[in-house]
C-alpha cells in the first residue's frame, strides 16, 4: 500500500501530522484536497502555513512544490490568509 511519504514533497515529519489529523493515504489527501487537509492539520497545530500547503498542493499533483504555477500559489495564499492566524 502506498505512503504518504511516497509522494513528492512529504516527508515523515507531515506525513504522521497528516496521519495524526486522520489524512493516512494518498487517496485520502486527493479525495480531500490540499485545503481541506490542511484545515485538518491546522486542527492539531494552528501554526500549520503556506509552505505546507503548497506541498500537499504538489503532492496531489505529482510536482514539486516550487514547481506550483504561479497562479496557483496566489489562490493557496489568499485561502490560508483566509483562515487568519491562531488565536484570532
């Protein structure tokens, strides 16, 4: 069975923070998307930013996270400043 680490840009340390906010396969994070993800994520730690996005963006799409279209990267800053800051 695939690992979330198997995909591009996650790493042990995201994947058991996804596994532990119940996103445990790869099917799982692309049936969610990133957004939803990483709601999930913040969940368990509200400091979880934009560089995390982008990854789980770049996993779903099989790239690296600096390889995300320009565009992209804008509408996944505007939702995670959408989300504010922990504590607000």
């Amino acid at each position: 069975m695939a690992k979330l680490s198997d995909l591009q840009n996650i790493g042990k340390v995201l994947e058991a923070r996804l596994v532990e906010a119940g996103v445990d396969t790869p099917e799982t994070l692309r049936e969610l998307g990133s957004r939803e993800a990483l709601v999930r994520l913040r969940e368990a730690d509200p400091g979880a930013c934009v560089r995390e996005l982008y990854a789980l963006e770049g996993a779903i799409r099989g790239i690296k996270d600096t390889a995300l279209p320009e565009e992209v990267k804008a509408e996944l800053r505007a939702f995670h400043k959408s989300l504010g800051r922990a504590g607000e």
